[in-house]
C-alpha cells in the first residue's frame, strides 16, 4: 500500500514542481529590465513558497551588491547602499555569499546568522522564520534570495527545494538582465559623453565652453544646480567660474581655500565623490554651501589634464531625488572631456593673447619689422616699415627682403637655413629707399609664429645718428692724435731739457718734473692707444710683433703707476715669478695694457685697498691677471666694458673716456689672445688676458 500510494504522490510531486519551474523560466524569461525580472522571482516565490518578506540582491563579478528589491506584502520598499552592504557583509545573505549555500533558518532569534534590526525585538515582529539561496548562473554567483516568514518554523526542508529550483531558474535570467541593464547604462553614458564631447568643443571662447559644460551635465544627471570650479594659480583657491540652474547666480566667483570642503577634497585626491544625503556626511562641510540652494544630494568630480586636476564640476540635487548608480561614473568622464576643452580653450586663449600682444608690438614699434616667408618673399610690414623706406605697403609686399638690403648669407646661411635652426642673427647693412638713397640699419633676423604661419622676422634699427656720432668720434680721435702729438712731444723735451738744467739738490723742482712727466707719459699713452685703437677696429694686424721679455715690462707698467697707488694709500702686490716665458707680441702694446688694467684697478680699489699683478704660463700662452678689492663688476656689464666709450654708470664711480679696456681688448685679441674679467671669492674684480708665448722658429727668425 505504502508504495502504491507514494508513487503517485511523488509523480504528483514532480509534475507540480515541473509546472512550477516552467512557469518561473517563462516569467523571467520574457523581461530584460533588472528591476522586472527581480519583481517576477520574488512574486514567484512569494506565491508559490509563501512568507509576507522577500528580497533580492544582485553581486557584480566582485560580489558587491550593485542592485536589490525588496517587498513587504504587495509593496515594494526603497533601501539604501548602506543597507544592502550590511546585509550581503554581515547578515544571512552574507552567509549564503561566503558559503554559496543555501540557508534555512526555522527561528531567526535562535541562529546567529540573522542580522537583527529594530524591528526584530520580541516587543515588534519577534521571531521569524527564513530562506535564503543564493543565485547561481554558469557557475558564477549573481545574486542571493531571500524569503521571511511572520511566523517561526513556517519553513521546512521542501520550501527549501522549492526556493532552490525558483533560484535555479532565475539565477541566468538575473545574469542576463544585469548584462543587459549594464550594457544599457554604459551606451547611456558613452551617449551623453558623445554627445557632451559634441557640444562642448564647438567653442573657443571660455564662457561657452563652460555654460556647454554645465548645459550637459543638467541635461545628463537632471540635477537642479551644476557648477564649474576651476584653480587660481595664483593663491591656490578654487574659484567657481560657472554656475547654471537654480540661484546660480549666488555661486558664481565663491572661493573655496585650498583643500577644503567636499570640492577640495576631490581636487585633492583627484576622484569623485558621491553624497546621496549630505545632511548626514562630514565630507559636506560650510565650505560647501550655498546660499539659497538647500543641498540634499550632491556629486562632485576632478577636471582632469595630463598635467593633474585643474578644477572640480558640481552637480547638486537630483529631480528625482537619489543620483543613478551611473551618477558618479557621468561626472567623471564630464570631466575628463571638461579638462581637455578647458585646457584647449587656456591654450587657445593664451596663444591669442600673444598674437594680439606681437600684433601690438608689430604695429607699435618705432623700428621697422618686416615678415617674410622661406623664400624672403615680404608678407607683412608694418608703418615705421614704410615709412622708412618710403615704399607703400602694396609695393613692400610684391618685394623681396633682398630688394631693401644686402642680406649677409654668411650669417642667416643659405636659404636661411641658420635661422630655420633657432639661431637668430644681427648684422649691418643699408636700407635701400624708395627715392634711391641709403639709411644705415643695424638688421635683427629672428625665426616666428606669424598669424599661425611659420615665418621670418626682419627688425631693421635706423642707425644714422649712431653713424654720425662714430663719425664725430673718429674726426675727434684724428684731431687729438694729430693735434696733439706733435705739442705733446714739444712738452716731453722740454719736461727732459728742464730737468738737466735743475740741480739735482732741488727735490722740490724735480719732484715737479716728475709729477709733470708722469702725466705726458699718460697723455701719451692715451693717444698711442686712440691710434691703435682705430688702427685694429679697421682690421688691420699688429705690426710689431717680437720675441719680447715681458717682465721687465709688467715692472715697468708697476712703476709707472706707482705714484698713484701712493697717493691712494693703495698696495701694490706682485706675484710675478722671477721667469716667465719669452712672449711674440708688440712691447709696446702690452705695455699699455698692463698699465691701462693697473689703472683700471687703482680707480675702483678703495684708498687703502690692494692691488695685485700675476703671471702663468698656460701651455702655450702666458696669462696675466690684475686683481682688485673693489666694487666688482655687475654680471650684465661684463663684456660690455670692454666696448668703446662704454663705462660704468653711477654717482660714485670715476670718469674717463671708456678707452682703456676697449683698447686692452683689441690689443689681446689682435696678439691671438683672448681677455676676461672674473669675481673674485671675496670682493673685487679679476682681469684676466693672455698672450702667444714665442715659439723656437719666431725667435731664431727674429736673431737672424
């Protein structure tokens, strides 16, 4: 009987459960939507296991609950992340999770695995009676059901099967409608980020390419405020540059200090954060409020460059009231997009900037600028141009640079190819004019950006009062050396017919003389050194060059200067060996420089201070230095005084012509050698130079 009996129930039994498993399959499998499908297996389980609760949660791939529906009776309930954390970390879900085993629990309050809430208390609901399976498909767990009952041990090993075979049959239908809602999430994303990326770089200007920004992410979040905040690189601050929605107008140039408040945060760490009730979040500080707008839910992210985070986009307050699980996900890639535009738009804005500041400068120069292509074709001029060279501006563009000067090809190289380097060069030539006469222009060739096109830059400097002035100064060279050589030697005979005739008892007389012949000496000096100097700026070569001792030489140049040192209260030092190599070079001329240098020295070199005179030999060059203890020589003048007629400028600095060092240096370069000027550790000025010591072949030409 037993077994006549229990076969048809146990027919009956499976068919049952047969009928139940298609039904399910064809309920789950007709919906693609993650919030049907979880509606549908828990009305299933409801209706065919029985409880008055029922829930499902959904994992992603890392088993974090991404999704979840809850049902109390007939109604569904809002939850929070919070919440469903908790539950798959630490309640029976959590169980189910770990151990991807089912669960039956017949007292809730006797099974530690069940997380208590409030409601739980004796005094409420009590004890209860739960299922939970997890959800698998391929394997692969995908989510956890759950079934509550009011009432304890309502449950039992059969509703247990049951809820397993309904898990079975939903747990790929799950999978598959995550995959899907998923997949429809992220085209929405891709969709708004296109059509961002489409709208916001339709501009070059900063204000729309903000308001674009703020327009797609209203439109994207449906929030009711959005705003941009970008860095000010000078204090640090982010300053809120853009605002749309709801009083707007009251976040627009806010100022938020460096690391504060929920926007410095996310610049600082350079990610986003969302805040789904900010009433509740630390992170949502005074820093962030704003008058008029109640924040309730707020979600922020970086504007990010390949240089880092330049700002932070703000979107308060969600229509709907809670952000989507996309929320956060939107933002970021806002602004990413955001970040590049903005940087474009800074370059764009900054490039413009100088083209308008060069196109100024162009126009506003009193030099004449001329832009030419790679083939010296003139493309550009501006008014001191043609003014100067009398051409009209039509006329100057039908030209070739080469039509208005002499271009010096060894400088700018062939087809200007030195310029297209980098390398900008400067020269002297003559403007051609349009009436056929010739300006002297000092001529500036320079590589640039011209209106976004590569080209060549041609400053031409009108140097006609700078000739005149070289002119007069050369008239008055002549003058002096012609003038006054020749009364100068008449002084110098007559200082030596004087000093014969005095009787060598008269100090007082001689010591006249001295003073008398020491300063035609200098006078001497100065015109010899007017001669040469003009003689080597022509390019002619030292003449008398010879095997020459130059010690006694620099002893000689320390004597002429000793009176005065004595007059300053000044030291002479020597640190002249007692040998020094035989040098090729004109006496007479490292005479002068060596003197000159002292002097130089003596002018600078406080009363009471030390002057010092040295030699080396260099390998084959001997270098000479006269060190001082004055002032020093600021780094800007350092060869420029060595220009002629350059000296240094200030109240309490001596006078002169500026001839000396001009003279000392073309005197050391015409011997082959070369002349600097150096700090010293302490205080003070090195001059330095060095001269071709006499090779074997020169000195046996010379005794021959």
């Amino acid at each position: 009987m037993f077994r006549s009996f229990s076969k048809p129930a146990h027919e009956d039994r499976t068919r049952a459960l047969l009928e139940l498993l298609y039904h399910v399959s064809r309920e789950v499998a007709t919906a693609l939507d993650l919030r049907t499908v979880l509606q549908r297996v828990l009305f299933e389980a409801m209706r065919n296991v029985g409880g008055e609760r029922a829930s499902i949660v959904v994992l992603d791939d890392d088993k974090k609950p991404v999704d979840a529906t809850i049902v109390y009776g007939q109604q569904f309930h809002e939850h929070t992340t919070q919440q469903l954390r908790d539950t798959v970390e630490r309640g029976l879900a959590g169980w189910v999770v770990s151990h991807r085993k089912a669960a039956l629990l017949p007292d809730t309050m006797k099974d530690e695995r069940w997380l208590r809430r409030p409601d739980d208390a004796l005094e409420k609901t009590g004890s209860k009676s739960a299922i939970c399976v997890p959800l698998l498909a391929r394997e692969k767990l995908v989510g956890v059901l759950t079934l509550v009952h009011s009432v304890p041990n309502a449950f039992n090993e059969e509703h247990l099967e049951l809820m397993q075979a309904i898990a079975d049959q939903a747990g790929v239908a799950v999978l598959n409608a995550r995959l899907y809602t998923e997949s429809q999430r992220q085209a929405r994303v891709m969709t708004a980020l296109a059509e961002s990326a489409a709208s916001i770089n339709t501009s070059l200007r900063m204000e729309e390419v903000l308001q674009r920004i703020l327009n797609q992410t209203i439109q994207a979040l449906q929030v009711e405020t959005a705003a941009v905040a970008l860095h000010d690189a000078q204090t640090g601050d982010l300053v809120f540059r853009a605002a749309t929605g709801q009083n707007a107008g009251n976040i627009i140039n806010r100022r938020v200090p460096p690391g504060e408040g929920l926007i410095g945060l996310v610049s600082r760490e350079g990610r986003g954060v969302v805040i789904p009730a900010v009433a509740s979040d630390k992170r949502f500080t005074d820093a962030d409020r704003f008058s008029g707008i109640r924040a309730k839910a707020v979600v922020a992210a970086p504007i990010q460059t390949q240089a880092g985070v330049i700002g932070v986009i703000e979107a308060i307050n969600p229509v709907s009231g809670t952000f989507d699980p996309d929320a956060l996900l939107v933002m970021t890639g806002l602004g990413s997009l955001a970040g590049t535009t903005i940087q474009n738009v800074q370059f764009y804005e900054r490039i413009d900037a100088a083209h308008r500041r060069y196109r100024e400068l162009f126009e506003g120069s009193m030099d004449a600028i001329f832009i030419t292509d790679w083939d010296g074709r003139i493309l550009e001029a501006n008014r001191p141009a043609v003014a100067m060279s009398g051409y009209s501006d039509g006329e100057l563009r039908a030209m070739s640079i080469a039509d208005l000067h002499a271009v010096k090809w060894e400088l700018t190289g062939e087809k200007f190819k030195t310029i297209y380097e980098g390398d900008g060069c400067g020269y002297e030539s003559a403007l051609k004019q349009a009436q056929g006469t010739k300006m002297p222009v000092e001529v500036y060739v320079r590589r640039v950006d011209f209106e976004e096109s590569d080209s060549i830059q041609w400053l031409l400097r009108d140097i006609t009062e700078r000739k005149e002035l070289d002119a007069l100064r050369d008239d008055l060279t002549s003058m002096i050396y012609h003038d006054l050589r020749s009364p100068l030697a008449n002084v110098v005979s007559s200082i030596e017919v004087l000093s014969g005739l005095i009787d060598s008892s008269e100090t007082s007389a001689h010591s006249i003389l001295d003073i008398a012949s020491n300063s035609t000496a200098r006078i001497q000096r100065l015109v010899d050194s007017l001669l040469d100097l003009n003689r080597l700026e022509a390019g002619q070569s030292v003449v008398n060059q010879q095997a020459t001792d130059p010690l006694p030489i620099l002893r000689q140049a320390l004597k002429d200067v000793t009176p005065a040192v004595e007059g300053r209260r000044q030291t002479l030092v020597s640190e002249l060996p007692e040998q020094l190599p035989i040098l090729w070079a004109d006496a007479g001329m490292v005479h002068r420089v060596a003197v000159n240098l002292l002097e130089n020295a003596i002018k600078f070199t406080p009363a009471g201070g030390n002057i010092t005179i040295g030699a080396k030999q260099d390998g084959k060059w001997t270098e000479f230095w006269v060190n001082d203890n004055g002032p020093g020589i600021p780094p800007e003048y350092r060869e420029r005084i060595f220009d002629k007629f350059t000296r240094l400028r200030g109240k309490d600095k001596p006078g002169g012509l500026g001839v000396g060092l001009a003279f000392c240096r073309l005197a050391v370069q015409g011997h082959g050698g070369r002349i600097w000027v150096e700090d010293l550790p302490e205080q003070g000025s090195s001059f330095r130079f060095t001269l071709p010591i006499a090779t074997a072949q020169e000195i046996k030409m010379q005794e021959k």
